[in-house]
C-alpha cells in the first residue's frame, strides 16, 4: 500500500491532523461504519457526509497472506480482501487511543388504542428502518399509526418515538335464517336464529300482530328468538311480520279446516192478504258460506239482498192478488224452499 502523504505534515493547519498516531481502523471498525439498510453510499450520510460509494481499506491483513489486506465496499456495506499494493482503494483514518463510540440509538415504544396487539418497538439508530405490525382483535379493524412518521415502515428519526395502533370497532351486523315460515292454523310455539357479528351487538325484536308474540324482545350476540301464534279462527290465512334487528321475518299462519256448507231458512213459509205486503226470511249458515236467492213468480220480487256470505235475511215483496184463488210462490236456494202465498181477492 503506498505511503499516505500530506495528513501527518506537522506543519497541516489543523492540530487533530498533526497529530503522529492516526491509523487505519480494523476489519470489525471499519465494518461497524456499513449501513445494511443503506445504498451508493452504504453508510449514514448523516454522520460521515460525502462519503464516496467505494472500497476503504482497514488495517486488518487477510489470512491467506500479508500481502493481503480486507477492505469494505461502500457501495454496498459489503467485505472482501485485495491485494495491499491496489492504490485505487480510500482510507478513513482513525487515531490511537480513540475509540469507536456505536451511533446513538433512538427508542420505539408502542401503545394500542382499541382493541389489538401490536409488535416492532425497540431501539434503532437515526436512519435504520423500523418495521411495526398492527393485528386487530376479532371485530375491529385497524386504522393507523400515529404521530408521523409512525407507519407499518418509517425511517427512524434522531428522537424517541411512542407510536400509537388505532382500531375501531367494526359496526355490529345481524342475520336471520330463514327469513320467513309457514305454519298450521293451530297454535304454534316455534324459534328463529339470528347471528350477530359480535357478542356484544345488541337488538330489538317486534311484531306487528297481536297474534303473533315474541318470547323475547331483546338480547345480545347471537342466539334463538321464541315466537308463537294463536289459532286462527278467521275463514282466510293470515301473515305477520317480525322485525328484528332491521331484519324481516314473516310468519304465515293457515287458515283453519272448513267444513261443508249448510244451510236453513226460517221460517220456511209465510201467509199475506190479498193486498199483498212486505216479508222476510232468514238464511242461516256459518261466515264463510255463500248464498243467493232466486224468485219463481212474477208477483213475487226480492227486494234486498239477492246473495250474501254467512248468515242474513232477505227482503221481499207480493203484489196484491186480483185472483179469486190463493196463490203461492217461492223463493229458493240450493233446494231449499221459502213459500209465501196471498190470500184470494174480492
């Protein structure tokens, strides 16, 4: 390796340069300046400015022979030996006595606001990377790092840092299986499922008929809804709506047997002057049975009502008799007969 001229001229302007006992640092102080996380120069521009991005001897010899000398790459912060007499390669002198102190190191400590765990924190030198994690518990979502720089990945500035993991609490979501059901006319005693994202997202339950009643009308997380039905007594099927946790739950209810239809009239005749005059009669029946009345005479009209369903009465009128003889009529339905007759005339 050729002589360095000029650094230790006693007559150099700086005293520290006079000085008679600088050196070259060895392999391991040398290679203590290389920042992995750093390239073209692979070393903290901060701390050593304007260093090229090139080899530096060390003063270490290489095992192989002394005309072997290990040096390290600046470029990439990497080791290697070459032959001593290379003049190509730079020297970063360091004097006896002196030590090399490690770079001053800057803690990371980290907290949580929500709920989740986080990892990274430690110490690190100006410029090092710093890698943190964030993991959200089941029902939160993570939303970042704070103050800056604090992120998943940041440079490590020249301070302490406390870098804070937000996690909001995912809002709560419900479904319902199924979403409606059919059953019998009878009374019914039955249960629905709903599923909640959390167990601690709590809901509301209703019904909009008084017929159908909810077992409970709260609760929290998921789990079963008990329900039941009174008998319909009504001639039609019916349907109710739950509303539960904002969703729709249908019931539909059947409507009952219906056995077949029968029918009487009352009273099954009736006698009127011959001036004629005004009557009625009754049909009687259950509600959901229909009927309708016909005339057979001329004489004879139905006044209100020809048809209905369930039981009624119905009007009629007869048409004075001008005839020397009684007369009889009908009125009829489904076989069955009413029979009101005028009485001769003068």
């Amino acid at each position: 390796m050729p002589p360095c001229r000029g650094l230790l001229d006693p007559g150099c302007a700086s005293p520290c340069l006079a000085a008679s006992d600088w050196r070259l640092p060895t392999m391991e102080e040398l290679a203590f300046l290389a920042e992995e996380t750093c390239f073209n120069p692979a070393i903290n521009t901060t701390a050593f400015p304007a260093t090229p991005s090139d080899w530096f001897w060390s003063g270490s010899p290489h095992a192989n022979g002394s005309y072997d000398a290990w040096y390290v790459d600046f470029l990439y912060g990497n080791e290697d030996d070459n032959f001593r007499g290379n003049d190509d390669v730079h020297v970063r002198l360091v004097r006896d006595g002196q030590s090399f102190n490690p770079l001053p190191s800057f803690s990371v400590s980290t907290k949580v606001s929500g709920n989740g765990t986080v990892s990274g924190s430690g110490n690190f030198t100006a410029g090092k990377t710093v890698n943190l994690t964030a993991t959200p518990a089941t029902g939160y979502t993570f939303s970042g790092w704070s103050p800056a720089p604090c992120a998943n990945s940041f440079t490590m500035p020249s301070h302490d840092l406390t870098c804070t993991a937000t996690f909001i609490q995912e809002a709560c979501t419900y479904s319902i299986s199924p979403n409606s059901r059919s059953h019998t006319a009878e009374v019914v005693a039955d249960s629905l499922i709903i599923t909640a994202s959390r167990n601690d997202c709590a809901w509301t339950a209703s019904s909009n008929m008084s017929w159908a009643r909810l077992g409970n009308a709260s609760g929290t997380g998921s789990g079963s809804i008990n329900y039941s039905l009174q008998a319909n007594g009504d001639t039609e099927a019916r349907s109710a709506l739950l509303q539960i946790a904002g969703q729709s739950f249908t019931l539909h209810q059947a409507a009952p047997a219906q056995a077949a239809c029968t029918y009487t009239l009352s009273p099954s005749s009736a006698s009127h002057p011959a001036e004629g005059g005004t009557g009625s009669l009754s049909i009687n029946t259950v509600a959901y049975c229909d009927w309708t009345v016909s005339e057979a005479d001329s004489w004879l009209s139905i006044t209100s009502p020809l048809s209905g369903t369930g039981s009624g009465i119905v009007q009629y009128r007869l048409d004075a008799n001008a005839q020397q003889t009684t007369r009889n009529g009908a009125l009829k339905h489904r076989g069955l007969q009413f029979s009101p007759s005028a009485s001769r005339g003068d």
